[in-house]
C-alpha cells in the first residue's frame, strides 16, 4: 500500500478516536423535573409540560427547569437579571425538547422554527429540532416562518414572538 495512504488512513483513524471520545465526553444527561418544579422564567409547573421541557444545567450541579424555549433562551439571554450568582461561563449543559422525538437534545446544536401554527404552553414557541431537515419539513407543514440556530435566538427576537 502506498505510504501516503497509510499515513491518511491513520489520520482518519486518529481523527475518527479523537471525535468518538468527544462526543461521548459531551453526553447529554438531562434531570427530570418533579411535580413542584417550575419554570424559571414563568413559575408554571414544567413536569406538565416535558413535550417543551428545557433547562440549563450548572457546574454546581444546579438545573432550571422551563415549560419551553422561549423561557429557556429569555432566561439564558440574560441569566445575570434572573440569577446574579450565575454566568454563562457557569453553565454545563443546555437543554431542550426534540419537537419530533420528544427526547433531550444539545440546545445549543438544535435547529429552532418560529412563527408555526403549533402553540407551546405559554404561547407563541420555538420549536427545536435535531437537524436542519426535520426543522424545514415542520417549517413547510405548519406554517413557520424562519428556522434559526441557537446564536440566531437574540433578545430581540424573543420580545417580538412574546
């Protein structure tokens, strides 16, 4: 076999290690809210609502429990104003509800459409998906208007669907 493909083959080897071994590091491992958990945002009783669940975890160990999105990133876009002891730096994992699925995912990874016919608790929500194709399939069938990553969730955007 030629040196040069070896060497790329124990390249894509090593790389393929190096990716399993972060992924893995990075696993999810959600909290489940209990009956008087309630939303750090809105106070209403999040086990009610696991379809639309989120939290944010800390180093601490800490969570926050929310009944949707729009209360996870109101929350998260400006966590000095809601908990003053926490920053973002103090942050493990963020949370949110597969739409589909109905299973946690990496908020933080996670396609969201807004503007749909499809209500959350309080409301107009977002929508998290996994991947990009499942967020464009809802977009077409219930009516959304944009499918955005998590950096795309500003302040700004969350008083416009309140």
């Amino acid at each position: 076999m030629n040196k040069y493909l070896v060497s790329l083959c124990s390249m894509l080897i090593a790389g393929g290690l190096l990716f399993t071994a972060a992924a893995g590091a990075g696993e999810l491992k959600p909290r489940q809210p209990g009956p008087k958990d309630k939303c750090g945002v809105c106070g209403m009783f999040v086990a009610k609502y696991r379809n639309f669940a989120a939290q944010i975890q800390f180093r601490d160990g800490s969570v926050v429990f929310f009944d949707g999105p729009k209360d996870f990133f109101t929350y998260y876009r400006a966590l000095s104003s809601f908990n003053p002891r926490k920053s973002q730096k103090d942050v493990s994992s963020l949370i949110v509800t597969d739409y589909y699925e109905v299973a946690p995912i990496d908020a933080s990874r996670a396609w969201y459409v807004i503007g749909s016919d499809i209500n959350g608790p309080m409301g107009q929500e977002l929508v998290p998906f996994r991947d990009q194709r499942a967020a464009k399939e809802f977009a077409r069938d219930h009516k959304g208007k944009r499918v955005l990553r998590f950096q795309e969730v500003t302040p700004a955007l969350l008083r416009e669907i309140h």
